[in-house]
C-alpha cells in the first residue's frame, strides 16, 4: 500500500475451515518486499455466529467410558482426493486415525414393515445441551441456487430408560452388497449378506457370481477413469489454458482425429450409458455412492457432471481415509489455526451492515460497518477474503456503493453456483440400520427400491418444516460412531439425509446445511475463480483480487474468495485449503511480497 508503515489489513469473512486456513496463513506467513524488508500482515477474522463456523453444531457425548466429542458433520479425509488437507493437518499436529471405511448398501422397500420395537433408548448425557434453542425452519425442499447457513443445532434432552420410545413403522430393509472398503485391498473385499447365508449354495454362488461382475465393472469403471483424467479430457474447460505450444496443437488434433471429447460437463448417467455401464453397478453403486460423498439425491447424482466423479475415483483408489482423533476433534482444530490471532482480532456474532470502498486508501481500501453486541464499529482494511458461501458473498458485494463492470461480473458468476439442502441427524436409533447385525458397518447406505406400480407412493414424505427427513429420492447415510458391538453401552449414530423418519426420543441434534453442487452452469465460470498458476496468461480474465467498488480501477487492494465450492472437482474440503493457499500467494504477490519457502 501507500504506506508501508503500517501493516496491510485483511478482513476474512466467515469462519469455516477456507476462513480459518486464510486467516491462519496469512497470520504465520514470513513474507518479504523486493528490498528485502518483512511484509507484516493484519489480520481480522469476521463471523456471524457467536461460535466458530467448524465447531457450531458439534456435540460432546458422556459415556461410562468417558466422554467423546461428535463432529457434526463428519468429516473424513482421503489421502489421495485431500493431499492439502493432510499436509496442513500434519503441520498443525492434528492427530489422525486411519480409517479403511465399510459400507454396506440396502435398499428400501416401497410399502411400509413392522419390524421389532427396538430397545428404549439409554441415557445419553449431552454437555453442551441447549433446550431453549427455538427449532429454526429447514430450507425449501427444492434444490435450490441459494445456500442457507447451517441452522442452530436442535440438542435434545437425554432419553431415559423409564421412558419407553414408540418407533416409527419401518420399511423393509433389505441389503445387497456389503463392501469391506480400503479400494477392495482388504480381504475378503465383500461379505455375503445375511439374507443368502441360509440360502441355497446355488444361490449363494448366483449373489458371488454377481457381486464378482460388480468388482468387474468397478476396475472397467476405474481405468476409464483413468483415461479421461490423465489426457485432462475429465477437466471443466474453463479451467484449461489455451493451447499455446506445438505440443498443445498436437494434443488437440490428436483428439479431434481419435473424436475424444472433453467429458467434465457431460451427465453421469449419460456416461455411463454410452460406456454400457452395467445398470446394477450404476444404479445399486455409482450413483448411490456418489450422492452419499456430494450428500446430494439420487436424480441430481445421475445429472452430476461426470468430470467430478471420475476426478474423485481416480484420486481416491488404494489411499486411506483418515479421521481426527476423537480426543482432539473439530474443536482442536480450530484453535489451532486461530492461535496466531490475537483474541481483539477474532469477531464473533457480526451483522455486516455496509461495505463501501473509501475516497482514500492512506488507511485502507475498503471500509467495513458492522453491529455486534450493540453500537455499529468501523473496520478499515486493504483486502477483503470472502470465505463463505457464494450467494452469500454475492449479496454483501451488493452493499457496494458503485456496481462497475467488475463488480457485476463478479457477482454473475457467483450466481452460477448452486447449492443443496443437507439434514445431519445424531441419535441412538439403531431402527434406520440394516436389521441384522452382521449386515451392519461403518457407513450405512439406503436408498428406495424403484416402484414397479405408480399406485404405490412413496412411504414416506416430507410435509412440513419439522419433519427431520428428506424425500424419497435422496441417499440416507448412517454412520456409527460408537459400534453396537463394541464395549460402549450407548451406540450412538450419525445420519445424513434421512428418508425415514427417525424416533423423536432418540434424536441428540439435528442441523440443516447447505452444500455447494457441482453442475455444468457451475463449470463455465469456475476457472475465472483459480489462483493456481494456470490462468496466469489470461489474468485479465480472472476474478480474484479485483479493486471491486473502487472509481479508479488501478488502485490497490482487493476482494478475493475462498471455499469447497473454488476447486475443480467435487466440493470437499480439499478446496477450503488450496483455495485458501491461492489467495494467500496472490494476494502476497499484489502486495509486493513474496514467501522463499511453502506455506506449511
């Protein structure tokens, strides 16, 4: 800035894990101008919440074994699909625990069981239960081209034992595939379901005859996969650079003679049937699977840009999932990447109420008007990272005085994306598991059988704000926390999107999210948004760091942007961090500054 006095002052909005990386990196990073004199770096962190965004709807569980914390929701890592994540866990001294994860995959049947009543629920001692938070209503039942932030957790009083639970009719569970994960390496990779294991041999070879097909149509599925996604045939083509070597015109002639297309934007069902994928494999699998990782519905993983999946397949074959230990959790993560801020820097419970850029830059770029707990305060800062949602972004760059050319480009294209409803349930409610035991593992899929008669509605369906479950269409996965088998009393479970209804006595918490979607809408604008070296020769195109509000276009400073939703691929929290890291850099770098070494 004009006055290198003073330290360069950002403002990050919003405290998820892109917030909390941006905050972190820019507080640690030893950055230096080109005399060679350190680049000092203010640092304010702006949240809405009274809590920390990665914490807020967690829960702490007591048992005889001592207590545990529950993320909500939770969340894994894979060494191949978050090599940033990992590298900035390793770095922060996050202890990991590998986790090879299960699955099983059941199917729902249309007309409604009476399976046993399941035993009452035990105590379950929540020490962070807060009764008197009013329910908050979900959103709309449509998919939505708006997020909603993630709704106060609804914490319920611990059931008791002389309290008997009346558990909702249920439906047929039946299981078809039990999977014993770690990219099938471990052995035996599947299990015969309880259902044919006091059937005939005949049908028992018919089941492993088929699931043997399955294990066929993954590694068919898999080399596809790698295909596409080493000739970068899988990537979105906004985020491909323009040919501009030999090579590179070689490249694409090549394909237009072997009439290869660019598959990123093309609908995973359509892939799938022009590459005669074998329908069970697709339907019972593919899908399933892929809605169960985005937590999206069965029709919109069938309509999901086939790119991202393949990207996701390819990234996460023979790599380990990872867990924070449960001694550590979300809750240590957070306070290790706020550490470095000093405490009169962290914004807790803020209501931004204007944004404007100033006449004068001597004391910063943009001037910052926000409530909390009461009189109206002032921030004035260089930069500003919007680490939060799109839409949410787009409408505080609404509060800019002057809507230029830039600005309205910026808030187009934030537009695009689009987000999705996620309901996260933990309970004790073992009545949404398969019902044998053996049939159980760590994650649980279910999904409705498809209807052979139109006469037969679905079983169940939302009718109101209050119902804890989604429609029939969507893929409910069940997490166990505490295995039913294990020495612990109390099983607890974690259940994302829900298509039955769960036994009200049972519920610990219930928090609605919205969750980034990849589509093809959401691909032509996602490489103006990537800082990673590869549209530097468009950098006119780019969206990221742009004076936004200002009269003079040529000033310093600028708003920048950060999330899940900023990465190729599918939104996870890989794209927190290198999205993060991108900014990082390239605000640096506009700044005059530059890191010798890697930011961790």
């Amino acid at each position: 800035m004009g006055d290198t006095d003073r330290p360069v002052r950002v403002a990050v909005v919003g405290s998820g894990l892109a917030g909390l990386s941006t905050t972190y990196l820019l507080s640690k990073v030893k950055a230096t101008r080109a005399d060679g004199s350190p680049l000092s770096i203010e640092v304010h962190l702006l949240e809405k919440n009274e809590d920390l965004g990665m914490d807020t709807a967690s829960l702490s569980v007591k048992t005889e074994e001592g207590s545990y914390r529950v993320d909500v929701p939770m969340r894994s890592i894979n060494g191949g699909s978050h090599g940033r994540v990992r590298q900035l866990y390793r770095h922060l001294g996050v202890p990991l625990v590998e986790s090879g994860f299960s699955y099983s995959f059941s199917r729902l049947a249309q007309q409604l069981a009476t399976p046993p009543s399941p035993p009452s629920p035990r105590s379950v001692d929540l020490s962070d239960d807060d009764s008197s938070v009013p329910p908050t209503p979900p959103p709309e039942y449509t998919q939505s081209f708006q997020s909603r932030a993630p709704t106060p957790p609804r914490h319920r009083q611990p059931a008791r034992v002389d309290k008997p639970a009346t558990s909702p009719r249920r439906p047929a569970q039946t299981t078809s595939i039990l999977y014993e994960g770690a990219s099938g390496l471990r052995f035996p990779p599947v299990s015969l379901p309880s259902q044919f294991r006091k059937s005939s041999h005949r049908v028992q070879l018919s089941y492993l005859a088929d699931t043997l097909l399955l294990a066929v149509a993954y590694i068919y599925i898999l080399l596809l996969a790698s295909f596409y996604v080493r000739l970068g045939l899988a990537r979105p083509a906004s985020t491909i650079p323009p040919s501009r070597t030999m090579r590179d015109h070689l490249k694409q002639l090549c394909f237009r003679l072997l009439k290869l297309e660019n598959i990123a934007s093309v609908p995973l069902g359509e892939w799938c049937e022009k590459h005669r994928v074998p329908r069970r494999m697709r339907e019972e699998v593919l899908v399933p699977l892929m809605a169960a990782v985005a937590t999206i519905g069965v029709d919109e993983a069938t309509e999901m840009p086939t790119g991202e999946v393949l990207d996701y397949i390819v990234d996460t074959f023979a790599n380990s999932h990872y867990v924070t230990s449960p001694s550590f959790g979300v809750r240590g993560i957070v306070k290790r990447l706020v550490a470095p801020l000093p405490p009169s820097h962290i914004h807790l419970g803020v209501d931004i109420v204007s944004l404007a850029a100033t006449e004068s830059h001597e004391e910063g770029a943009y001037s910052i008007v926000f409530c909390q707990n009461g009189p109206e305060k002032t921030l004035l800062v260089d930069h500003i990272v919007f680490a939060t949602q799109a839409d949410q972004a787009a409408r505080l760059l609404a509060m800019l005085p002057v809507h230029d050319k830039s600005t309205q480009a910026v808030v187009s294209a934030l537009e695009r994306f689009t987000y999705v409803r996620t309901l996260v349930v933990t309970h004790t409610d073992a009545s949404v598991l398969p019902l044998a035991h053996s049939d159980r593992r760590d994650l649980n899929l279910a999904v409705f059988a498809p209807s052979s008669s139109s006469s037969f509605p679905p079983p169940f369906e939302p009718s109101s704000e209050d119902d804890l479950f989604l429609p029939s269409t969507s893929v409910q996965t069940t997490h166990i926390i505490s295995h039913p088998s294990s020495t612990s009393s109390r099983p607890v479970f974690q259940t994302t999107n829900p298509i039955v209804p769960i036994s009200t006595p049972h519920v610990l918490s219930s928090t609605w999210f919205s969750r980034a979607f990849v589509t093809k809408r959401s691909q032509t604008v996602l490489g103006r948004f990537l800082l990673d070296g590869r549209l530097k020769p468009q950098s006119e195109r780019t969206l990221q760091g742009l004076p936004l509000g200002a009269q003079d276009a040529k000033r310093k400073g600028g708003v920048w942007f950060t999330g899940s939703y900023l990465a190729p691929g599918i939104p996870l929290l890989e794209g927190c961090v290198t999205s993060a890291e991108g900014v990082v850099r390239e605000l640096l770098r506009q700044e005059g500054g530059s890191v010798s070494s890697a930011l961790f």
